[in-house]
C-alpha cells in the first residue's frame, strides 16, 4: 500500500486517578482534542485506565483485566468509526484465571479491532512488580497497517531493548509507539533524575536512528502514592516528557514533565526513504555474523 503523506501521529499524556470512569473519559476528551487538530493516529500511555498498580503485589488488583477484545476496545471501536481515527490502547488482559498479560491493542477507523501485541519484556523493580501479574508476551512482535501507516507496538519496558525495536522494524514498522508508564523514585529523583530521564530519552531516539523510523513514546504525568489509603509516603512521580522523533531521531514534539494533553507530528514516508538512504544500517547489517544473538550470553567455553 502506497503511503501517503501529511498523516497526524499524536500522543495522549495525562495523569490517572483511581477512577477508571474518570480516566476513561479524561481520554476520550483528549482524543477528541486531538481528532480535532486533525490527528489520524492516537496512541494513549500505558495502562491508562487505572493507577499504575504495580507498585504492590496484591491479588485484589486481577480483577482490574479484561478480555481483549472486550468492553474496552469495543468502547474505542465506536469513538474511533465517530471521529475516523485510529487508536494504539494499553490494556491488562485477562486471558483465563491465573493468565493475564499487559497488552496493546490497535483499533482502526473501518475495520474495528486489528489485534493486539502483548508485552515481551516484564521488568520487575522495586514499586515495578509487573512479573507479579503480567506473564511474557506469546504473540512476537507485530506490525499493524492502519490510517496508511505501518504501525509497529511495543510497550514499556520493551523500549529499552534494541532487538525489540529492529525486529519490529524488520516487520516493515514505519513508526514505533511505545506507550509507557515511567517515573522517578522521588527519593532518587535529585541524584538520578537527570540521567534515567536522558538514558530513556537517548535509548529510543536511537531506535528511531538505528532503523529510520518515527518513535511515538507516551507516558503519563502526575505523582501516584504507593499505597494512598495507608497514606504511604513513597511512590512513582511519572516524569512525563513524552515525545515523538523523526526517522534521524531528532524529537519534533515533545510535552513538559506535567503537561497533559496532546503532541502531534506529520509523518511523511520521505522522510524514512531519506533517513535509510543517508544511514544505509539495514544495507550494510551482517546478517551471517549475528547468531549468538539468541544467547544469553556469550561466554567464552
């Protein structure tokens, strides 16, 4: 399929409250800001319709997933036929008891519910317990053709790995969308702030350089205690700051720490024609020489 240019990729940040009703809402809100600013793709943070609950490990909070699809999508169905936009959703899945999954799932204009990818990577962190509750994603990594675009969805922690994003590109992906949900210890935030907030911001620029194409990473703002109703001191302080780079993995739109609202850009296939024909990485890769890449580690015997 011919892409075509000028197409509006936007991302949603926003801050989640512990009212599913009210996030839900606060995101149909935003997207139809963003429908309105001519948005065609709308990729919303992770998890978004509750609280980052990861933070504990309690089995009160299973029943927080769905089937996907399920009431969700279908919920973003209607909204994405209504304002002929394509959505990229966070969602927990629950496959069976005992069987949940952290999940993306895309939804386009005209043919509904697309499919879904699940999480590869599951981090496990102090106040990110995800392997508590998430089991590793079974579906590899996927490509969506919606809104014209080639859409390729990774989550979170994926991010962080390279294999991720080139296998995803090598899938045919012209834009990468990782919705997120990131953040500082408040009590590391004055001695380590600076730099995981840079680390993250360079690792998925480089994705973006590495394959030449556009990065879509979207996280949520706001401070979530770890536990409010035992008034709990600690907690995350989601640092916000999501953006979205070009193929040369320059940002050209990015929101503020506590902005909430919507970023955009235009993508324009060009521009990955010209990033791939200047940086010729997938030319010039060695393909015959990269087999321990399915290894741990290569130790020496």
């Amino acid at each position: 399929m011919t892409t075509t240019e000028g197409i509006r990729i936007a991302a949603l940040q926003f801050s989640c409250s512990t009212d599913s009703v009210a996030n839900l809402a606060k995101a149909e809100r935003l997207s139809r800001e963003a429908a309105a600013d001519g948005a065609k793709l709308i990729c919303l943070p992770e998890l978004f319709q509750t609280r980052y609950f990861c933070q504990t490990e309690t089995g009160d909070h299973f029943a927080l997933a769905e089937p996907i699809p399920g009431p969700t999508t279908s919920y973003f169905e209607k909204l994405s036929a209504e304002l002929g936009v394509s959505f990229v959703l966070s969602l927990f899945e629950k496959r069976t008891e005992g069987l949940y999954h952290n999940t993306a799932a895309v939804i386009d204009p005209e043919k509904g519910y697309l499919g879904k990818y699940r999480k590869m990577h599951i981090p496990d962190d102090p106040l990110f317990l995800e392997k508590f509750y998430f089991t590793p994603g079974d579906l590899g990594f996927k490509v969506f053709e919606t809104s014209g675009i080639k859409v390729g969805v990774l989550i979170c922690w994926d991010q962080w790995f390279p294999e991720g994003a080139r296998m995803t590109a090598l899938k045919g992906a012209q834009v990468l969308v990782y919705p997120t949900a990131i953040g500082w210890h408040p009590s590391e935030k004055e001695t380590h702030g600076d730099a995981q907030l840079s680390a993250w911001q360079t690792i998925q620029r480089s994705h973006a350089v590495a394959n030449g194409v556009y990065v879509v990473a979207v996280n949520r703002t706001g401070f979530e205690p770890t536990n409010e109703d035992e008034g709990y001191p600690d907690g995350i302080q989601f640092w916000g700051n999501s953006f979205i780079a070009g193929p040369d993995g320059v940002p050209v739109a990015s929101a503020e720490e506590k902005d909430e609202g919507h970023i955009m850009t235009d993508f324009n296939v060009k521009d990955i024609a010209d990033q791939r024909h200047g940086w010729p990485f997938l030319r010039d890769r060695r393909v015959d020489a990269y087999d321990g890449l399915n290894k741990k580690y290569l130790d020496e015997d």
